[in-house]
C-alpha cells in the first residue's frame, strides 16, 4: 500500500498540483531510509539531520542528484521526485 502512496504522490508532484504540508521529509518518503527526523539508523543511509551533519546542504546535495553532478542509483532515482520541495526538506532538516 505504501509502494502505491509513494507512485501517487511521485505522480501528483510530476503534474505540479502536490503540495507538501508540515512534514514534507516524511510525505515524500525520504524517512524510509534517512531515518525519523533524519536521523538513519542504517549506516548505508546517512543521518540527515542537522545535528548529524551540520556542514550538509541539502538543496545542493539535491540539486545535484536532479542534475547528475552526484551519482548513487538510489538518490538519483529519488531526487527528481522531490523537485521544488528542495528547500522545505532543508528547513525540516534543520530543526531536527
């Protein structure tokens, strides 16, 4: 079930008419292996969380996975879902 949320929301964010409310980190399914609140705990996925890593720009870090300047078969397949949502996702990082 949670497979068909995340290809229903990937879908309405593509047509523009997706908004993310409080918690976009969640919404938009970055929590399944960043952890809650950022905080991963596998150590394949990094902690996101500004805490975890207080030098990490998530924009850039996103933007670059859009744009193919940083490369991981994950991320890259991920990135262009949250396009737009960039910066809301660095804002919810940063209070965790």
């Amino acid at each position: 079930m949670k497979k068909v949320l995340l290809v229903a929301a990937s879908a309405a964010l593509a047509m523009g008419s997706f908004t993310v409310q409080a918690n976009p980190f969640d919404a938009l399914g970055c929590s399944g292996c960043h952890g809650a609140g950022g905080k991963s705990a596998i150590p394949t996925y990094p902690s996101l969380a500004k805490s975890a890593r207080p030098d990490l720009d998530v924009v850039k870090a996103l933007k670059d996975f859009q744009s193919g300047v940083r490369k991981d078969p994950t991320m890259s397949a991920m990135a262009p879902l949250v396009a737009g949502q960039e910066q809301a996702i660095a804002d919810y990082l940063a209070g965790q």
